[in-house]
C-alpha cells in the first residue's frame, strides 16, 4: 500500500523525466534558470587629432589664397601648408601600421589626388570617417589659387624709362615708371648706371611708389656719386637691377581697411 506504483512495461519513470512526485504543500511553480547576460562596455571615441589637423591644413592654405594680397607670400603659405599635410600623412600612416614611403613620394607630386583618398583609405584602417571634410578642403584650396588673382589682381608690372637732362652727369636724369599691368600699387626700385668717354662708371640707386593710371617723373641727381668730378661726357646709360615689389603704403590704404571692417 505505501509503495509507488510501477510505470507500464515500456515507459520511463517520471524521474527519468527530469521530473518528480511533490511533496505535500509544495508549489508547482519552478523559477526560471538565471540568464547570463553580459552588457559591453561603449567603445571609447578614438583621439584623431592627427586626422582633423590634415582636412584642416588645406583649408589655411586656400584662405591665405584669398585672404592674402601678395602673392609671394600666399603662394609660401600654400607651400607650407602641403608640406606640413604631407608630413603629417606620413606620421599618422606610420601610427596605423602602414608604410608612409609610398604615400609620401607619391603625394609631392599628386599632392591633389593622394590627399583626398589617403583620407579614404585610412577608413579601412579603423579611423574615423574624415573624406567628404578632406574633400571639401582640398577644393577650397584650390579654389584659392585659382582665385587669388581675380580678387586681387595680377602681380604688379612696372617698365622704367630714363633721359638725360643735358650731356654731363651732374644734369642728373629724368626717369619715368609706369605701371603697365596688374591692379596692386608698387614701389620699383632699380639702378642706374652710367658709362663715360673716359670709361668711368657711376651708380645710382633710385626707388619710386608706381600707382596704376598715374605716372610720375622721377629725377636722378649724381652731384655726390663717388667719380663724377672724373667722367667728361656720358657715353651710355642703362637701367639695371629692376626690383617690383607691393607698396606698403597700398597695404595700409586701401587692404588692411577691408580686415578691420571684417572684425566685430
């Protein structure tokens, strides 16, 4: 009477089932095996400085492009800017692993070209996602190039033309700069230098603010050029030494005025 009874000839014991007989009182209610559920920690941003300063190095140099009237000086900046990007690829190539030689030869050249997709193909190489910036900044760039002389006009290009004011060199000389092409005012200086009968040569070093539209005659004394009191008569003269440069002056006129207005 107090013995289970057997299972039917051909069938598992409930044990056998992973189950049992109840005890009195309890519960039929079995708790679910625990979960194990594992939450991974967020993935720190990566510190791409190195990335940001590349798009950015190409977006001075256009600016400097647009924003600087000499051009000598624009086109270092630009220089400046390229060769610090390309440094700075070779860095940030060997910091992921990868050889900066092959970037670096083929970026003096193809500089337009290898910029924007050496900032593509670090993508494959875990960084952040920086082309679309870099292409943006290389099209600037160029665009400041190409624009530099229509906002400012060509460089400055001056002729100096000189006569003689009576056949000895202490009649001294009337020379005359014109502005020929471009819209900067410059300053030209020059040497003129004379030859005697007597094989005596004389220099004078003059200097004259040339201004677009306005010519200007400029007189060469040689009173106090040292062998004058020895040279008889003048037997050539010729204008040597022809150096054009910005005007100063012009630059504070008529540019730096435009950047005041620029800054609140």
């Amino acid at each position: 009477m107090g013995n289970s009874p057997e299972p039917p000839s051909g069938q598992q014991p409930p044990h056998a089932l992973g189950w049992s007989p109840m005890e009195p009182g309890a519960s039929a209610v079995h708790a679910a095996p625990p979960i194990d559920v594992q939450e991974q920690a967020p993935q720190p941003k990566e510190d791409d400085r190195i990335g940001w300063a590349i798009v950015l190095l190409p977006l001075i140099g256009g600016l400097g492009h647009l924003l600087i009237p000499v051009q000598s000086y624009a086109i270092i900046l630009g220089a400046t800017t390229v060769v610090t990007t390309i440094v700075l690829i070779a860095r940030d190539a060997r910091r992921r692993g990868r050889s900066p030689f092959g970037w670096v030869i083929f970026s003096v050249p193809f500089f337009l070209f290898v910029f924007p997709y050496y900032m593509h193909a670090r993508t494959r190489w875990g960084a952040p996602l920086r082309a679309p910036y870099a292409i943006v900044s290389i099209a600037l760039f160029i665009a400041g190039a190409v624009l530099h002389g229509k906002i400012w006009g060509p460089a400055a290009r001056v002729t100096v033309s000189c006569q003689a004011r009576g056949e000895r060199p202490q009649d001294g000389y009337a020379c005359t700069p014109k502005h020929v092409s471009g819209y900067q005012s410059a300053r030209a200086c020059w040497d003129l230098a004379l030859t005697c009968q007597n094989r005596t040569p004389l220099v004078e070093h003059v200097c004259a603010q040339v201004t677009l539209g306005d010519v200007r005659e400029s007189v060469v004394p040689f009173d106090y050029s040292p062998g004058v009191d020895e040279c008889d008569t003048i037997a050539e003269a010729r204008v040597d030494n022809l150096r054009v440069e910005v005007d100063q002056q012009w630059l504070e006129r008529d540019v730096y005025p435009r950047f005041k207005k620029l800054i609140p």
